[in-house]
C-alpha cells in the first residue's frame, strides 16, 4: 500500500542551492552527503546501498551531515526536534508527509532549499523532489529542525 501512495514521486537528479543560506546551513555539505544515495532503491526496512526507505534514509544523511543519531522511525524522527512552519524552511531541516489516509506521518524528507527535498520514494529510489508538487503538498505534514545535543 505504502508503495502505491508514494509512487507520484515527482523525480530531479539535480540538487539546487539556495540563494542565500542562513547562518549555520551549510547546503554544499548536505549535497555532497545526499549526491551519493541518488537513484539508491527504495527498500521498505533497508538501510544499505542494495537499498533503504525514507527514514534510513535521512537517518544515514544525518548523521553524515551533522553528526546527528535520529531515530529510525518516520514517527519517531517527527516527534524529535522543533516545529518550523512551512515558510521558516532551511536548508537541512525535515519535512513530514501523510501520504496514507489514517497513519499519521509516514514519509520523511531532507529540505534543500526552494522548495525542494530529498528522499527516498518507493518508485524511484532516492531522488529530489518539489515541495510544491500537488501530491506533496496535499500530505506535507510539517517540517523539524534537529540541532546537535
């Protein structure tokens, strides 16, 4: 079922940069952290490079990126950190879909600046996407930054 909510998975092999990244991003890091995941294959339970989900996914990155441990949930990753409105987005923060009527979170991404995440979809392996996709944007959920302890 999971597979078939996230098979609309808008797909760019390109990673933008933002702009003007705030004090403390450091997008060029978390690019050359992502760069190597792109096309993995989406593995429900995997955590390797024979293939991973979404929350392995940002799990890896984020502990290469900043040195973090998350959780290895969508749930509990979602519960973790502070609430950042849409519109307060920086580079690194996570962003949480409802891609399954009833489950609450379910799908996890790594915000990349305009509008764009990473993360890894059921049909296409990991891959960047636009938030303002319309399946994106019907089941974004809200958005997390995690700092280090």
């Amino acid at each position: 079922m999971l597979a078939l909510a996230l098979s609309s998975c808008a797909n760019s092999s390109r990673i933008r940069r933002e702009r003007a990244p705030r004090a403390g991003d450091n997008c060029a890091a978390l690019e050359s952290a992502i760069r190597p995941w792109l096309g993995t294959p989406y593995l429900y339970g995997g955590t390797g490079e024979r293939g991973l989900d979404c929350s392995a996914f940002v799990q890896i990155i984020y502990k290469q990126y900043r040195g973090i441990d998350l959780p290895r949930t969508t749930t509990l990753q979602y519960a973790a950190g502070e609430r950042v409105q849409r519109g307060n987005l920086r580079c690194g923060d996570l962003v949480f879909f409802n891609n399954v009527r009833g489950r609450g979170v379910d799908h996890v991404g790594i915000y990349l600046g305009r509008d764009r995440f990473a993360h890894a979809s059921t049909q296409k392996g990991v891959t960047v996407s636009d938030l303002n996709n319309s399946y994106y944007r019907k089941r974004y959920s809200g958005a997390r930054r995690l700092r280090r302890p």
